[in-house]
C-alpha cells in the first residue's frame, strides 16, 4: 500500500505494466514559477512512478514547471484540461481549455520540448454545450498531434456554469462509451479511463477495452480496497496484509515528517477512510478529525485512534 502525501489523492492503474502509477493534486505552473517549488514538489521516493499535475496556460510557465518536475525526480509531467473550478477558469486553466485545443497543443509541445519524460494530459469528454463526441474526437487529434500520447479522460462533461467543483464530480452522467468510442479511434493511443469507479471488478473490466484506470476519490475514501490491486490487476500473490499492518507501517513515515515540521493533520486525513465499515471505523475517524489538528499533535493521536478497532 502506497503512502499518502499531503499533495497525492489519485491512482492509475496500467494495463501493460505491473505497477500503481501516483498522481500529485494540480499545482499551478505559477504557484511553481514564483512560489516555493521545493516544497511543492516534494515527495516520498517510495512514491514513484510518481506524475506531477501541472494547471496552467503560460507557455513559459509550463516549460519551467516541466523542467523542475523533471529534475526532482518526477516520472510523468501532466497537464490539467479536466478542473472546473471557477478560480481555475478565471486563470484559464483546467477544463476551459477544452473550448481551445491549438492553445492546449501548444501547452503540451512547449513542455515535451524542454524535457524527456512523458508529458500527459487529464481532461474531460466535454464542457458545458461543447460536448459532442466528434468534439472530443478532435481535441484529442490535435493534441496527439504535438506528441501527447497518453490520455486520462474523466467520462463526464463539465458544466461551467451553474455547478460547484463537488457537484461536477458527481452530477454530470458518466458516458464510459464516450472514452471506450475515444481508444477504438485512436488505437495506438494510451487512453486511461477515470470517473465513479470503485471497486476492482469494474476497473478490471474497464482494462479490457481501454489501456488504463484512474481511481480517485475510491481510493482516497476507502484506501483498503488498494490492497488487492496486486491480485486482481496485476496477478500476483494476494497481500497477507491487513489494516493495521498498513498503519503501523505509515507510522514511521508520519514520524519522519513529523521531525520535518509536517502537521499531523496534513497525512491523517488521508487514512481517515481505512478502517471504512469496520467495527470502531467511525470512532477511529472521528477521533483523528477532532484531534490530529491540535497544537503538537503527534503519534499518540494515531495510536490513541487504534483503540477504537476491535
């Protein structure tokens, strides 16, 4: 089981390689260009393969992002066509740029020449009234074009106007046919399929008609069922691991931040779904949100929580 950062919520699952692809949250390319890089770009090594989601439209931006990512060490630099919040709209990034797709191409050759690791990009099907398939066909043709071969595509549309980044996440129909319709089209194309799946069953059945799978906010609520991706996806021997085992072995990697200055609460909030419909579950969860923010909050709040698991 993979550890969580403060800055990580998203998993891909490849078809072709036995390995969990990690994503960061976006980070925009100017929080990297005049904010403090070092710490945002920040990791675990334990983490790769590791990609940095990069929000933005600058061109030169882009780049200089790219190329720090790509000296710290990251495996895959991203770029966000996928975000529908309004503050990511007025900075004319995320899922607006799917209205431009020759701004987008030139956001994906501006970074692919600056550095030599995969540029990527996470989109949609559509926004708002731009939402044909054809549409979608034609993005994905021009931005192929300047050498992006790898597509994480979230199977709803984004509405712009009128829905909350939450409500966008869930209120827009899934339209799977639309991404599957997305690789018998472009067939040497890596298309990653993302949106309302959680459970493995339905990402192993996914894998047979597309090349991967991303898992967000699943594996973020419910990290154990991560446990049985090695079996299921990948082949291998089942894990003798269980909630606990995990635990314990994120204990040492929170006390290692710990020393670093890493409030408690920035990595308990990422194991608050662990023990998800578990007895003492609830009383686990609530005992880490109402004190992991606490001044000087240390292990013991962890251990403390653990009481409650029968």
């Amino acid at each position: 089981m993979m550890d969580w950062t403060d800055r990580h919520d998203r998993v891909f699952l490849r078809k072709f390689s036995k390995n969990i692809l990690l994503y960061t949250e976006m980070i925009t390319s100017a929080s990297l260009e005049y904010g403090d890089a070092e710490y945002l770009l920040r990791y675990n090594k334990e983490e790769h393969p590791v990609a940095l989601q990069i929000g933005g439209s600058k061109l030169d931006e882009l780049s200089h992002g790219a190329v720090l990512g790509e000296r710290a060490g990251f495996d895959e630099i991203n770029l966000n066509v996928g975000c529908p919040s309004d503050r990511v709209k007025s900075g004319e990034f995320g899922a607006c740029l799917m209205a431009k797709p020759k701004l987008v191409s030139d956001c994906i050759k501006s970074m692919k020449d600056s550095v030599n690791i995969p540029v990527t990009v996470k989109c949609r099907t559509g926004i708002d009234n731009l939402d044909s398939q054809s549409r979608l066909l034609e993005f994905i043709d021009t931005i192929s074009t300047a050498g992006c071969k790898t597509f994480i595509i979230h199977a709803r549309k984004a509405i712009l106007n009128g829905l909350t980044p939450k409500e966008n996440r869930e209120i827009p129909p899934l339209n799977y046919q639309r991404v599957f319709a997305v690789k018998e089209t472009f067939p040497d194309l890596e298309i990653v399929i993302n949106g309302g799946i959680t459970n493995l069953s339905d990402a192993s059945s996914f894998l047979e008609k597309v090349d991967g799978v991303m898992i967000g906010r699943e594996a973020y609520q419910n990290p154990f069922f991560l446990n049985e991706v090695d079996e299921v996806i990948f082949g291998c021997s089942p894990s003798k691991k269980n909630r606990t085992t995990h635990l314990e072995e994120y204990i040492s990697y929170i006390e290692s931040e710990l020393q670093k200055g890493t409030p408690l609460k920035h990595m308990t909030r990422h194991i608050l779904g662990l023990f998800k419909s578990q007895k003492g579950g609830k009383q686990y969860r609530r005992h880490l949100s109402e004190n992991s923010h606490k001044t000087g909050a240390g292990i013991d709040v962890i251990t403390d929580a653990l009481k409650f698991i029968n």
